[in-house]
C-alpha cells in the first residue's frame, strides 16, 4: 500500500533520476547517429518531382533568354556605322558594322526571315529598272528613294523585301543602300573603295583604305564584319559560296578566294584569270582567259579548289575584256560583250560547249543584240535583260536567239543615253 503525504503527492520513486550533462549528450548522439544511418523510406511524390524538373528547367531558359536579350540589345542599339568620308583619318579606321571588327570567324550568313518580305515575283514579269531616284517595277509599282545619289548597280534583298543601291563612285568612295518596302533608304556603308554583293544578296564585301572586309546581310543589317589586310589595289568582285572572290590587281590577270571564317587572304597562284562571270551548280567558275593571240580572250571553266585553275578552256568569237556578263542560274547560258561578224555586240554562249568542244573547232556564239553597258539580270526561267547605249532595256531569250532573233529593245520613259536606267538583278 502506497502511503500518501499531508499534499496528497506519493513518495518519490525508488529509481534514481538523476542523469549527468556528459550522460545526456553521449544518449543525443547516439539517437542522431541512429537516425542519420538508418535510410528513409521512399515516398513517391511525383507532384514534387515534376515541379523540381520544371523549376531547374525554367532556371536554364530565363539564363538562355537573358544571353539572347543581350545579344539582340547590342545588335539594335549599335546600328549600322559608316565606313567614314572623305575627311576621315587614316589612324582611325572606321567601325562599319555591329559587332567586333576584329579579324575573328564568321558565321555562316543568316537567312532572312521568311513571311516578311513583299509579294513574290513573278518569273516572266522582267525585270525593275533604277532611274531618276526611283525604282520602276515591270508591274506598273513606283518606288521614290529619297536621298539616293547616282547608282551604279542595284539587286533586289531575299523575299522581294526591298532592294540594295551600290552607288556610282564618287570622289569619297562607294556608298551601298538598302530600302526595305515600305521604309526609308537606309545607309550600310560609305565610303567604300569598292562594293561586292553576293547574287543572293546575303552577303557584302568592300575595299577600306588597306584592308577587305566581308559581313553577312540580314534585311537592312550587316552583321560580324571580318576584315584581313589586302594589297594595293586589290579589290573584291563578288562570291563563290562564302568566299570573297578578289581581283588581286585591276591592270593584271589574277584572281584569288578568301575564306573570311578561316584564313587571311592569300594572293594565291592564279595569274591568268582575266574576269569570271558567274559559279555553275557543281562550283565551278566561267571565267576569261588569255588566249594563244593575246588580243582575243577564250572562255574557260575554273577550279575554286585548285586556285582557280582552268580545267576546260574554249576560244572562237572575239570576246571583250571589259568584264561585264553574268552566268544564267541554271548554269547553262553566259551573256557577254564581244564581236559578231565584227560587229560589236552582246553574246550567248552554250556553257556546256565550253568543255565539249573540240580543241581544233572554234566556240560558237550567238548574235544577243547590242553590246551590254551594266548587269544583266537573269530571272528564275531562261531570260536575260540588260540597258543597251542608248537606255533601252534588251529582253532575250536563249531559244530565239539561236533562231536568229536578238533581243528585242524597248524604250524605258524618261531614259536616254545621258541617262541610262540601271537593271535591277535578281527581278
């Protein structure tokens, strides 16, 4: 019987309760080692896992998103710069362009984007002309380009969304245009020595004082220039794929290739080329030649990979050296100045005779019209169109001219030999 004292409590118990401070934390130890070593069963939570996935994979786009914001930030807010005028200090070379002038590699050039650029051109429309400060379209449209001096080649940008200006030179250089439908003339370069576009317009390469630069074309925006020294009097003349073709010196035959995203330019060994008109689908260039009688050039078919070395040559009609002429994009037809019953004129060659005609048999070419003074445009089917002298625009086809029928003439309003109309390219 447990006995009860005056406050109704019972007696203290008969094991002792007392515990030490050092008793008490070796007991806490050994409980949290306890619970530390034994493994927690696994609760399925696939709520939680799935917030987890999609809170780390949130963290890496707002990252990705923040670098692109910067990027485009600095493109926007950079513009476009001038390659200087005629005051312009030789220590203080110009920046032209957004990003780094630096001689660092270039990406391959962007598309344009699609589903922004005008209506699509139709393929036996003709082509737009260029006089008196505005473009003329075949189908009736009227551009005004403000501001815009003389011109001296013009092709349209990719998706008909506009058109690029090279101008004629001037005492301060080259300037080149873009005007976007809808917008006002924009300046990419001024001041330029000289100006090369690619057919496709995605492309430019110019002549700065000593140096070659090329930048990759997106709309109205030359982006990641690449520059490399170049020597006197080489100019860049247009492009095979994403190299700069370059004339290493205007009063020599010669031509080289420069890879602006892996190598500085390099004189190379060619030293005969006199002019190249155009890149056939396999890559291989139609180009000018001395020929056995210095007098009279031959056409021949050239090597890109093996420092443009002819590989197929073909003499016969008296060909012009003035370098004007363009390869159809098919690759089959080349128009070019030369001599008809020695009558000056503009000529068709069947390229695929170029390289299968018999050494002992002369080429043969087709009478096209009058002599060319400018571009010629090609369009996607098989017709060529070209200003004359006189500023008429010359449309022919291939078929009629192998029956025996030039081009046929007509008068551009408002242009006459003083002021001849440009061809627009690519129209």
């Amino acid at each position: 019987m447990i006995s009860l004292g005056p406050d109704n409590r019972s007696e203290a118990p008969a094991r002792p309760m007392h515990v030490t401070q050092d008793e008490l934390e070796r007991a806490l130890r050994e409980t949290f080692a306890q619970q530390v070593a034994a493994p927690r069963p696994g609760a399925a939570d696939p709520a939680g896992a799935a917030i987890r996935r999609a809170r780390r994979t949130q963290r890496r786009r707002t990252a990705t998103g923040l670098a692109m914001a910067a990027v485009a930030t600095v493109v926007v807010s950079a513009g476009v710069g001038q390659l200087g005028d005629a005051t312009r200090r030789p220590a203080q070379p110009p920046t032209v362009v957004l990003g780094d002038p630096s001689n660092q590699a270039r990406p391959e050039p962007l598309p344009s984007p699609t589903g922004v650029g005008g209506p699509p051109v139709a393929p036996d429309a003709g082509p737009d002309v260029l006089l008196d400060g505005a473009i003329l379209g075949a189908d009736g449209e009227r551009v005004a380009l403000d501001g815009i001096g003389p011109a001296e080649r013009a092709q349209r940008l990719p998706e008909n969304a506009g058109w690029l200006v090279v101008g004629a030179p001037t005492a301060a250089g080259r300037t080149l245009w873009a005007i976007p439908r809808g917008g006002t003339p924009q300046v990419l370069l001024d001041g330029a020595d000289a100006i090369a576009v690619a057919t496709d317009g995605r492309q430019v390469a110019w002549r700065d004082g000593g140096e070659i630069a090329a930048a990759g074309l997106v709309r109205t925006q030359l982006i990641a220039p690449v520059r490399t020294p170049a020597p006197a009097g080489a100019v860049p003349v247009g492009f095979v794929g994403n190299a700069v073709l370059v004339r290493t010196d205007p009063d020599r035959p010669g031509h080289a290739l420069w890879s602006p995203a892996t190598a500085p330019l390099e004189a190379g060994s060619d030293r005969t080329t006199l002019n190249v008109y155009g890149v056939l689908p396999d890559g291989r260039l139609v180009g000018q030649v001395p020929g056995k009688v210095a007098s009279n050039p031959c056409l021949a078919l050239l090597d890109p990979s093996r420092t443009l070395t002819p590989v197929e040559t073909a003499c016969g009609p008296a060909l012009s050296r003035d370098g004007l002429g363009a390869v159809s994009p098919d690759g089959r037809w080349l128009l070019l100045n030369g001599e008809s019953g020695k009558k000056a004129g503009a000529l068709l060659v069947d390229v695929s005779r170029i390289g299968g005609t018999p050494a002992d048999q002369p080429l043969v070419a087709g009478h096209a019209g009058p002599p060319l003074t400018g571009s010629v445009a090609w369009n996607a089917v098989d017709e060529a169109a070209y200003v004359d002298e006189s500023g008429r625009l010359v449309r022919l086809t291939p078929d009629r001219v192998h029956a025996g029928e030039p081009g046929e003439a007509t008068v551009v309003p408002g242009a006459d030999a003083s002021n001849r109309p440009v061809v627009v390219t690519g129209s």
